[in-house]
C-alpha cells in the first residue's frame, strides 16, 4: 500500500444515487464545498448558497451540498433531504449522499479538507453545519466557518477574484 496522499480532485464522493464523483468532474470550476442540514439555526443559509449558484454558476461556480447528520440536525433519508432541499428552498445544486464530516468514519474528501485553515489558522474538526470550503481551480482551498454566511464579503471576493470576468 502506498502511502502518497490521493490528490483533493481525486477524491471520490456519493452522489444520491449511488454514482460515484470527484472534484475532477467540476475541473476549471470554483467549487463551494458546504455541509448542508435541514433542522439548524444556520438551514436558511441555503438560501444565500442558492443565490450564488444562480449568480455565479454561468461563469464556471458550483455549490455541492454534502448533508451531515454529525450534529444531529439531519434528516433521515435522502429522499426527505431531496425534497427539503427542493420544496422548501428551490435547490438546483448537488446535494449528495449524507456523509460523516469528522471521527474515523469521516468522508474522504472532508478528511483531506480538514486539514485547510480557516482565517484564523485553525484547521482540523468542521466546527457545525455549513462549514465552507471554497475549491479554487489551481486546487487552493479556503475555508470559512459556519457563521461565516455563504454571501460574505470574503467568500463573494474569493469566487469572484478565481472566476473569468
């Protein structure tokens, strides 16, 4: 077994039916990695994440929800989350299957963006729903915290500074 770290873009994840993706499929698009909830305080943030696909996605962006139930704020099946995600805010981004984002069973792809610090240098465990980790195309992760709303300042400025005019 070799020990190289597989690189981020080749990281597979679950889509809701079982397919298997990666970051590679979203190659040259500034992917916005967030672990989505449907029963948290912070839940009307898909709403703003929504907002960004709709105004970003043309120029090269993409949001991929990765619901969690970690917190304990998750529904219990995909086609509850579907429906949510879709009844309630109008969703037309990924929302894949359910993952676990911290311990030993974490999803590959959360274990390796973990390792990204956020703005204060901190990196390790997702602190709560709707931790944010912007993939730049050049493979550069920024990471934002929870409370960090997906239409902040800093966030708006990183998508709009990696995206073509």
């Amino acid at each position: 077994m070799s020990n190289v770290a597989t690189p981020l873009a080749d990281i597979p994840f679950q889509a809701m039916d079982g397919t298997s993706q990666t970051l590679a499929d979203y190659a040259d698009k500034v992917v916005l990695i967030v672990n989505v909830a449907s029963r948290c305080g912070l839940t009307p943030q898909y709403a703003q994440l929504e907002e960004l696909q709709e105004r970003y996605g043309a120029r090269g962006f993409q949001v991929l929800g990765f619901p969690s139930n970690q917190f304990l704020q998750e529904l219990s099946t995909n086609e509850e989350i579907s429906e949510f995600c879709s009844t309630t805010y109008g969703i037309s981004f990924p929302v894949l299957d359910k993952v676990k984002v911290n311990g030993k069973k974490a999803a590959p792809i959360f274990k390796e963006l973990k390792k990204t610090e956020d703005a204060s240098g901190a990196a390790g465990r997702v602190a709560w729903n709707f931790e944010k980790f912007l993939v730049l195309p050049n493979g550069e992760v920024k990471r934002f915290r929870p409370r960090t709303v997906p239409d902040a300042p800093e966030i708006v400025e990183a998508i709009e500074a990696a995206l073509p005019a």
